[in-house]
C-alpha cells in the first residue's frame, strides 16, 4: 500500500550525486522498514511458516530492489538498453552482429529473448526491462537458500542466508543481462553439488576418509595421497536412480547453457565444482568434464576470432595493479556523494568477508571442513586475468552466495551466545538494507532513463538512413543503442576520445558521425561525477553547432539530437 504513495512522493527531479536515497520519500523508506520487521518477527515466531517467509522475503526484494522499478517511469540502467537494442537486431534471422560488441560472441541470452520477443508479436521489452530486476533477485534468493538448507540445515539460518545474500548484493548484475541469467546458470548446479548429490568418501566401515595406516607403515608421499584422493571416488548418493539421473541432466544442461551466454561464469562454476571434486564432496565428477568440454567446444568454434586477440583474458596477463587501480582507485571521482557511495562500496565487500572468515571458524569448529572457504576463494583467481576494471565486481559477485552462508552461520552462532540479539541483528538487517538503497543507487543520477529519451533514440534510428553512423556524447549513459546494432554504424575508436565530449570539436572532427545523441543522464554524469558546472552539455552542444556542420534538429530540455548539414550544390542533394 505504500509503494504507490513512494512512487508519487519521489522527486527524481531533484536527483544529485547522492542518487536515489536522497529523493525517496519517507513512504518509500516505511515500505522498506515493515518488509524487514515482517520477515524479522516471523522468522522468530515460534513455528515459522514457510509461505508467510517466502511471501515477506519477495516483499522485501520489491521493497528493495525494485524500489527503482516502482518509483521510477521506465527501466533504469543505460546497459540494459543497449541489451534490448542487441536483442532487436537478433530478432527476425536470428544471427548475431559480429564487430559491433564482443558481447555478441555470447549470444545464447539474445536470442533466447529474441525468440520470445518474436514468438509474443514483436512487442517491445520495455515493460520486462523495468522488472526483471527484482524477478531475477528473487530466483537469486531461491539459489541461496537451496545451498544454505544443505549447509547450514535448520529452518530459519537459510532464510536469514538468503536476506544477508540479498542485503550484501550491491553489485547491480541484476539487470536485463547475460550476467543476471549466468548467476542462475551458476547457482543450479551448484546447488545440485551441495544438495542430492552431496556425499563423503569413507572406507568400508562407514568412517569418513581412510583407515588409518599400521603404525609402522611408512608415511606415503604427500603427491601421492593427493593423487590417491582424487581418483578415490566418493559414496553415491542415496536417491533413486532415475532421481539421480534427472539431476545430472539437468545439471549438465546449465553447464552447457553457460558456456554461450557469459565469458568468465563457466570457468567461475568449473573452478568450484573441481574444488568439490577433489576433497569428494559430491558425486559427479563427469559434471566438471561436460563443464570443460562445453568451454573447450564453443571457444574452438564460435568465440575463436574474440579468443585469439583475447588470450591473455585465459593465461593471465598479469596486470593485477591495473585492474585494481581502473577497478577501485580510479573510480573514486565525482563530487561527495559519489565519494562516499564508491567508499562504501569498497567498505563492504571488506565486511563481508571479515563476517565470512568469523563464519569459518565456526564451521570448521562444528563439521572441522575448510571446503566452503575454498569454494568463496575460487572466482578470486580472475584478478590475474585482463578483463578491465569490473573484475572485481565479478569477484564479490561469484564469491557472495559462499560467503553469505558463512556469515549467516557466524550470526547464529551469536545468536546462540548471547540471547537477545535478536532484536540487534532485526536493527542491523533494517540498516544493510537502508545502505543496499543507497550504494545501488547512488549512480542514478545518471543511470535513470525517461520515456521520451527512449521515444527519442527509436525515432532517430528509424529516420536515419541504414549505414549511417550515430554516436552518444557520452557513452554508457542514456538509451542511445535501443536500436540500431544491425544498421547502423556507433563510430570507430579514436585516440583521446573515448567519448566525444573528452575535446568535442576535434574528436567530432576525427569521429564525423552524421547524428550525435546528448541525454539528461549525460548532463547530471558530467555535473555529479566528472564536477563540470551546470549545463555543459548545452555548452558543448553549441561549440558543435559553431562549426557549421551540424544543426539542432530535436532539442528537449538537456536531450538533444545533433545532425550533419546536408552538403548542397552537390547531384542529387536535397534542395
């Protein structure tokens, strides 16, 4: 009931460096508060019911990750667009556009949307955009709380799990994306590993591990009893066959489905259930074969050409201080609350682990097992890897599932210290999700999207020629590739511009491109986060202008389209 008053008592208009939390109003804050006080007070009722705790944990994602959904008119996140736009262009022949984007090497999620998109009629996606946030949370949330049932057991540390999982997640991979469907990909065998097909080695009287040697036997090398572990099978599983058989399909089609769909989740998935593997925690060693064979197959036949020029993203190229510095340093700019968002944001993923190794200690001293912290430390091996700044996003997102479980298991263990904590734990989880509000948006600014904007940039595809070239002031905000990929050409890269507006007469020069796109969001990226005074992108819009080769053709408060002057004189130009 107070979503809608949230909705109407938000001034996005009034939107600064601080994002989004600064401008909700206090429905928006209330709704946020009795979410979490609902699942608080049934999750320590005497007999907590199962459907009331799912319906209070999707209470709480609505109330938290689909606050931006709610409050805002349309779907946020400039890269969802562009997503949407790929989406287009695979519709119809289903082929994907190679030289546009290397995400088109990994067009499993394109064209299955695209096959829905053309199955339904050809209806825009717009309406799925603005939601699919908080629906792919909630299949999030389910994943963890599957894995926290097999690790941590009971009936109420699993739920907690899962909203410390949800609490933590400030890294905003939930948009309409490869990455927001890798997760799942990623999650489902995992919990398959964890869950059925869970077991131990034993010997033959049932004791985990093996026999202890005569006490004059002599020790074997330490090479060999690794060697001996891992060819030592473990137990099968206790379900039926036809069970059994079911889940490693179903398993071994994630782990194909993967491979297509996202570049660095199937080694994330592989590289955790070889850890499993190894120590024989679950059955189903061929998993980890089909996982590698599917990788193997697709990078030797479709992703060969991005490979070849990419191969440092597989041996490692070392530059682990740069990707730090682009990663976390260089992304300490804007004004104060961008400053402080981005601290956070570093603040965080610190905790996180602080509470997870307190976690460990208290699994290790109940089931005396390391394997759950190896698990959490495996997708820390891409920071070798030359992916670019957003590794270590990737890093505390395929780590968090782990490390929310074991930090669950710390808080239950201070819960059973010290009675009454309950209620400190109640008002630290009201806090981490007042916190989760403000870190995943404090970008809006410059990451929300209008209608008109999106009305603006499918107007421009459609009345632009086919071959022409359309370039966005600024990339990586506004809706400025919701069409286009397959006909139309976004520019070349050019030293020293990056974006146009980096030096706008000489990289114009340089780009040529026959119709620039400014937005609001390209106005509020360069005042919040690159400090330029209010309207500079009018300013620059002008210094275009006076060069004589382009002209405002469509100017709406800070959205702007800029086209080149027609040469006249010339056969065949239009009088």
């Amino acid at each position: 009931a107070l979503l809608p008053i949230a909705a109407a008592t938000t001034d996005l208009s009034a939107l600064d460096g601080w994002g989004l939390a600064a401008v909700l109003g206090p429905a928006a804050w209330a709704s946020m508060l009795f979410a979490v006080a609902a699942c608080a007070t049934e999750l320590w009722s005497p007999r907590p019911r199962i459907p009331m705790l799912g319906a209070a944990t999707a209470v709480l994602i609505l109330c938290s990750y689909g606050i931006p959904s709610v409050v805002e008119p349309t779907a946020r996140f400039s890269t969802a667009w562009l997503i949407s736009g790929f989406v287009e262009a695979m519709s119809g022949d289903g082929r994907p556009v190679l030289g546009y984007d290397a995400r088109f090497y990994w067009p499993a999620f394109f064209a299955q949307w695209a096959w829905f998109r053309d199955a339904s009629g050809g209806a825009q996606l717009d309406e799925v955009l603005r939601w699919f946030p908080p629906v792919i949370v909630g299949v999030w949330a389910i994943g963890i709380y599957a894995l926290a049932r097999s690790m941590l057991g009971g009936h109420r540390a699993p739920w907690a799990a899962a909203w410390l999982f949800l609490g933590l997640n400030w890294i905003e991979q939930d948009y309409f994306s490869p990455q927001a469907t890798g997760i799942v990909l990623m999650l489902t065998p995992l919990v398959f590993a964890l869950g059925p097909l869970a077991t131990r080695r034993t010997d033959a009287a049932g004791v985990p591990g093996w026999p202890k040697p005569h006490t004059e036997a002599k020790r074997l090398a330490l090479p060999r009893r690794w060697l001996v572990a891992a060819l030592t099978p473990p137990n099968r599983p206790t379900l039926p066959p036809r069970q059994l058989l079911l889940i490693y399909f179903c398993a071994a089609l994630c782990l194909i489905a993967v491979a297509p769909t996202h570049q660095l989740t199937p080694f994330a998935i592989i590289g955790q259930l070889a850890v499993l593997a190894i120590v024989g925690r679950f059955r189903g060693r061929g998993l980890v074969l089909v996982g590698i064979i599917a990788v193997a197959v697709y990078i030797l036949i479709a992703g060969r050409d991005f490979w070849l020029n990419q191969l440092d993203m597989i041996i490692g190229s070392g530059n682990a201080e740069d990707a730090l510095e682009a990663g976390v340093s260089d992304r300490l700019a804007g004004d104060t609350g961008q400053v402080v968002v981005k601290l956070l944001r570093i603040i965080v993923p610190g905790l996180t682990w602080l509470l997870a190794i307190v976690g460990i200690w208290v699994y290790w001293r109940r089931r005396r097992d390391l394997t759950p912290i190896a698990l959490a430390a495996v997708p820390m091996a891409f920071a070798a890897q030359g992916y670019g700044s957003e590794v270590f996003l990737r890093i505390v997102l395929f780590g968090l599932p782990i490390l929310s479980i074991l930090g669950t298991d710390a808080l239950r263990w201070v819960v059973r210290w010290r009675r009454g904590m309950e209620k400190v734990l109640a008002v630290g989880m009201a806090v981490l999700f007042a916190s989760l509000i403000l870190i995943r948006g404090g970008n809006e600014s410059y990451m929300i999207v209008y209608p008109e904007e999106v009305a603006m940039s499918r107007e421009v595809y459609a009345t632009t020629p086919p071959g022409l070239e359309v370039v966005p002031l600024i990339s990586g905000v506004g809706p400025y590739a919701v069409d286009g990929p397959d006909t139309h050409s976004r520019g070349n890269s050019i030293d020293g511009c990056s974006d146009l507006a980096d030096d706008p007469v000489r990289c114009v020069d340089l780009q040529d491109p026959d119709v620039i796109l400014s937005f609001e969001s390209t106005e509020a990226y360069g005042r919040d986060l690159k400090l330029k005074p209010p309207g500079w992108s009018l300013d620059v819009v002008q210094q275009i202008v006076a060069t004589g080769e382009y002209v405002i053709t469509y100017q709406n408060g800070f959205d702007v389209v800029l086209r080149k002057v027609e040469p006249t004189g010339l056969p065949g130009a239009p009088r």
